[in-house]
C-alpha cells in the first residue's frame, strides 16, 4: 500500500518533471484508465489554467452524469431541483461543467438504483456508493477509475489535510490493492446519541429532570418523563403515544441514530451490530451478548407499560417524525443534528416548542460510546470518463473554497444563501461530508466565541459556523421567533454540540473501538437474511410475542445461519488475540 509520504513525493517528483519540459509535456492522460502522468501539451488546451490547479476551468464545457442521493425535506428555494440548483451552477460556473443527473433516490430506493447501475454495468459518471463492498465490487468488475495519481495532482492542500487528521484510516477505507479507489466521506465521532425531551412541556408540567445539571440522565429519569407526558397529554393531541422507535431498532451509526435504541443500549454496556472483542480477545456480533439480552428485556418492560409507542415495528420514518409535529410524542432518540431536519417540524407546528438534549449514563455514571468508521460512503467515477479529475475539483470546491472563503457572500452569493437558509447539504452535487477529525468541537468553539465577541466573523474558520452564529444571535434576541433556522441551529449546536463538547470536558465518555467494520465473503450471501432474523426476533421479544428466553434461539439460529461462519471470516481476516 502506497503511504501519503510516497504520494506526496510522487507528486513533487511529476511537478518537476513538468516545469521542466515547459509546454512539451509527455505521458498523455490517457482517456480511460489510471491517470498516472501529467497532460499533453494538446489536452492542456482544455483548460484555462494549469493542469493540476485544483481549480481550474475547462475551456469548453464539459457533461457529466450523476447519482444523487436525496432527502425528503432539502428546503430548496422555489424552482429549484436536484439537478439545477445553486450548488450545481456553482459547479458551472466554477469549471464550465454540467450535471445531469441519470437517477435521484433516496434510502432503499437509491441502493437499488446502485446496485441495477453495477449489474448491468451503466454507471453515471460519477456516484456515491454506501459500502466498502459496493467499492470492491466495482473494482473486481473494473467498472471505477484509479483516483490516486489524480487525488495527488489536484487535491487542495486542506483536503489532504483533512483525510490525513484520520491517520490514515479514511483514504485507507477508500483504498484497494493500494490504489485510491474513491473519495471518501470521512465520519468523526458525533456520540452520543441524546435523549431530545420537550423542554416547555417539562416546564408546563414542573418535571425535575437532570437535577444536577451534568447534562447526562439514567433510563429511570427517561421513563418517569414519558409516564408523565402521557397521563398529562401536556402537547393537548388527545391522544400521546410513548417513544417511538424505528423497526431497526440500533444501528452502527450515530449520525444515523435517529429514533433508534443506539443510546439506550449504550447504558447496558450494549452495542448491537458492532463486531467487538470480546475478554477472550475472541470476534464477537453485539447483537448477540447477553448485555444486548437485557436491554431487550428492559425494551420489553418499557412496551408493556406503555412507555414505547404502541405501533412499534409498523411505523415508517415519517410517521415518527410526524407524532412530535403533532404534539403527540415528546421524547426523541437522536444525533446532535436531529433539530436541523427532524424536530424542525416540531417547532414549525408549534412555535413553543422547545428541546433539552441529554446523553444516557450507565449506574457508573459514565456515556459509553463507540468510535466511528471514518469512512464508509465513497465517491467513484465510472471506468472511461474523459474527467476524472473533476471529482476531486468538485470536492476542493466545497469541502475546502466554500467551506472557508471569507467573503463567500461576495464570491458565492448563491451559495452562501443557501447556507444562511437552511438549505439541506444534500442539495449539493455530492452528499457526503468530508470534515477533519476535530472539525465538530473546533466548529462549536467558533460558534460560543462568535457569540460573545471573543473572536470577529473574520475570524471565524467556516462560512457555516458564520451563519450559525448569526442564526443562534436571532434565536437569542427573541426565542419566541417564527425564524425556524434560527431556532433548529441554536438547538442543534448550542445543545446538542454543546452537550459532546461538556461532556468531553469532563471526562464523561467511556470510548470503546469496534473491532471490524467491513464485509466478508459469506456476508454477500448470508448477511440480509441475518439482518432480517434479527430484527424480527427483536421486534417479537420487545413487542411481548415471543418471551426474553427467546433470544438464546435467536442467537442459536443466527450462528447456525451464517453467523459463526463470518466471525470465523473476520478472525481470518483480521486475527484473533488471545
């Protein structure tokens, strides 16, 4: 595997070459295949600038096809779409090239229009695919580019900045037989996910909740809480319902985490789906621990009482979203963003609402969290496109100029009014993020100064937290405002970041590292229906169907079903200590 050092001088080494050669530059790019070498003298006509600049322009205008990955609320202005949006003429304007989008999906839907592009091998130029598997399996059918000659030449110095704040472990995720395969989004830690309770209605009804204001409460408080909303119906729906749970139930990530168990399980020293070591240094699955038997039972408990919405297991995403919208749910499982796109709704019903985040603590008194994956989602360009490069050049532009141009509202005026509104990320050409490992904290600094005073807008180090930090100024001026940006950035930064940055402070986090985050052979032919005995054997054991001693079988049958053969793979793969 090829090291950053070796990259990097790699590239000095092709930098030389190419001042020294002048306008007689050797070694074409050729057309399809790894881009190895610098431009011909003929292909740098494309351009208006230097190849190699991170930002230069073709100087005829260039197409390229897309997957989009898009979201059901991305607040786009009217007129607007996907494929013709502020963001894409940006992209136009920028480096003379059009984005034509070959599908748009969103969730299952977009997997399926992925895996129909691989199987019959007509890809969009560009895409982003959702596992590590995905990017094998395009590599094994040579269907994707080689990016590793071109991640050196164009990549902005702060973008390898940002991959290299991983140690490595991001651009490694993206790399195969020590070529760069695709560009990575990166994940950094965003733990907990927070129990999010409706403030004015704890205040309505003068519930003592987190009495020592650390900012972490225990499961018992949870459930106090939630028997009060509902023998008190403090939002007047006529009819509240407890906690409402998506049928999954737990997932591995906690930007994901929305109305799922992740943090609750986390009190039991659980982590379902996560592939841990266990004391024997043995590989084993967190669904299938006994601390993963007990939460369920404590789940079980909770449905019996009431304590969990009644429908669980037959509601969509939607429909959960839409119980708080509606006055008829005030509790909510979550990442720290979840007011940005989720609980929004709430305050847009309701123009008191108000949300209180906390993290769950175990009896030590401690948050245990797992470390993220810092990259699991890619973006690939399609074996033969004439431009690889313009994936890198789309990434520099927004990951690094838009990010951190001071005068955005000047240079980017679009752009930048999309970011003061609210408009969701998705909107832009790739969905993904690309921050370094200690952008969230570094961000909320920024922010808190910001607000104070302690630092000027020029100052501060992106053009989002400069709109964070006059959003949050208009929700403190008056936090009964109808501005509902204003409202969802002062709860999502000032108490959801706030609450990790507190709790970071004082040392409250148990961090625990996964042993394994990737995909085995027998996984291709055994993990679905793995996935779907699990979660039906837990959504029978929560619901009361089938009684707790029946996640032994479960266990026992996800073994027999493929399970004992993956750990067996993962072991290989990776080794087992003793």
């Amino acid at each position: 595997m090829r090291t950053k050092r070796s990259i990097r001088s790699n590239l000095f080494t092709k930098r030389l070459a190419v001042l020294s050669m002048s306008a007689l530059m050797v070694a074409a790019l050729a057309a399809c295949g790894a881009k190895t070498e610098a431009p011909t003298a003929e292909e740098a006509g494309k351009y208006e600038v230097t190849p190699g600049d991170p930002f230069s322009a073709y100087k005829d205008e260039i197409n390229v096809t897309m997957g989009r990955v898009t979201t059901a609320n991305p607040k786009l202005p009217a007129g607007d779409t996907y494929e013709n949006n502020a963001y894409t003429r940006l992209v136009k304007d920028t480096f003379n090239a059009k984005i034509t989008d070959q599908f748009e999906a969103n969730g299952e839907d977009y997997s399926r229009q992925v895996s129909l592009a691989i199987a019959s091998g007509e890809l969009p130029d560009m895409m982003r695919v959702d596992s590590k598997d995905e990017l094998k399996e395009l590599v094994d059918n040579d269907l994707i580019e080689d990016l590793t000659t071109i991640y050196d030449q164009y990549a902005t110095d702060e973008i390898k900045k940002i991959y290299d704040s991983y140690d490595g472990r991001a651009l490694d995720n993206a790399t195969i037989d020590g070529r760069l395969m695709g560009l990575p989004a990166t994940s950094l830690d965003s733990a907990p996910t927070m129990v999010w309770v409706r403030q004015d209605w704890v205040d309505l009804l003068g519930i003592k909740l987190d009495a020592d204001g650390d900012g972490a409460i225990t499961l018992e408080e949870v459930e106090k809480t939630t028997q009060e909303f509902l023998k008190r119906d403090p939002g007047q729906s006529g009819n509240p319902v407890g906690i409402p749970f998506v049928n999954t139930l737990n997932t591995t990530d906690y930007n994901g985490s929305a109305y799922t168990m992740l943090g609750a399980a986390s009190t039991q020293h659980a982590f379902p789906q996560y592939w841990m070591r266990g004391d024997d240094g043995k590989i084993l699955y967190g669904s299938t621990t006994e601390e993963t038997k007990k939460l369920l039972g404590i789940m079980a408990d909770w449905f019996k009482e009431g304590i969990i919405d009644p429908q669980f297991g037959t509601r969509t995403f939607d429909d959960i979203t839409a119980l708080y919208a509606n006055g008829q749910s005030g509790i909510a499982f979550g990442p720290w963003h979840i007011p940005d796109w989720g609980l929004i709704s709430v305050k847009q019903m309701d123009k008191n609402a108000k949300f209180s985040a906390y993290a769950l603590q175990d009896a030590d008194g401690k948050v245990n969290v797992a470390h993220a994956n810092p990259s699991n989602q890619f973006i690939v360009v399609r074996k033969g496109y004439e431009h690889p490069e313009l994936a890198v050049k789309i990434v520099n532009l927004f990951y690094d100029k838009l990010a951190n141009d001071k005068d955005v509202a000047t240079t980017m005026p679009e752009a930048a009014k999309y970011q003061e509104t609210g408009v969701d990320g998705s909107t832009r050409p790739f969905n993904i993020e690309v921050n370094s490992a200690t952008s969230l904290l570094d961000d909320y600094s920024d922010v808190v100064r910001g607000i104070k005073g302690e630092i000027s807008l020029d100052e501060v180090r992106t053009t989002e937290s400069k709109n964070n930090i006059g959003s949050i100024k208009t929700y403190l001026s008056d936090m009964d405002t109808d501005n509902t940006t204003a409202w969802s950035k002062y709860h999502s930064r000032i108490n959801g970041v706030g609450l990790i940055d507190k709790l970071t402070k004082e040392d409250k986090f148990v961090w625990i590292t996964p042993a394994f985050s990737g995909t085995t052979p027998s996984m291709k032919q055994t993990w679905a229906n793995l996935t779907k005995l699990e979660q039906e054997s837990f959504i029978k054991i929560v619901t009361g169907s089938e009684p707790l001693d029946y996640f032994d079988t479960f266990v026992s049958n996800w073994k027999k079903q493929g399970g004992e053969q993956i750990i067996q793979e993962i072991e290989a793969e990776i080794g087992a200590k003793p």
